[in-house]
C-alpha cells in the first residue's frame, strides 16, 4: 500500500499528467489555427466555465447522487442527449459554436 513517503511520486505522476495535453487542447489549438486567436480564447474561456461547473457539481454532491440513483443518471444523460439536437434544430444543417 502507498504511503506518505510515496507523495512525491505522487505529485509528479500529477504534474505530468496536467502538462500532458488532452483532446481540449487540440480543440483549442484546432480552433486558434483555423479560426484565429479570438476563437481559441472562447474556447479555453468555455472549457475553463465547463470545468468550473463540473468542479462545483461534484463539490454539491451531484456525483455521489448520480452513483447512487440510477433513474437521476439517466435524466442528466437524457438531458445532455437533447441539448445539442435541440441547440442545432433553430440554426442550419452546420453548426457555427
């Protein structure tokens, strides 16, 4: 088992993994090349908001409330199914966000 002596290994094995990019890097990094600087800043800006909501749902619970409900899991999971058809139905056949 891991003890105190191992928190070195541990703060390493997670620096490396923060610095390690990711599939929200790429978008952003996709996003400012095509796009230009403006249009990678919002989608840091709305990665860095997302993060903070995920952040602050587990901080109120909602984590442990999804593990232990499963009909409360399959209504955050409907409702994240709906959000983008339902975003995408008053705009063209292409989304622009």
């Amino acid at each position: 088992m891991f003890g105190t002596h191992d928190s070195a290994l541990f703060v390493l094995s997670g620096l490396l993994l923060n610095v390690t990019p990711g599939p929200d890097t790429l978008y952003i990094v996709g996003r400012s090349t095509t796009q230009g600087w403006r249009a990678g800043a919002v989608a840091a800006l709305g990665i860095g908001a997302g993060i903070f909501v995920h952040i602050v749902a587990a901080a109120a619970g909602l984590s442990a409330l999804l593990a232990a409900s499963a009909s409360a899991f399959m209504v955050v999971k409907l409702a994240g199914a709906a959000y983008p058809s339902r975003r995408y139905s008053f705009r063209g056949s292409s989304p622009t966000c």
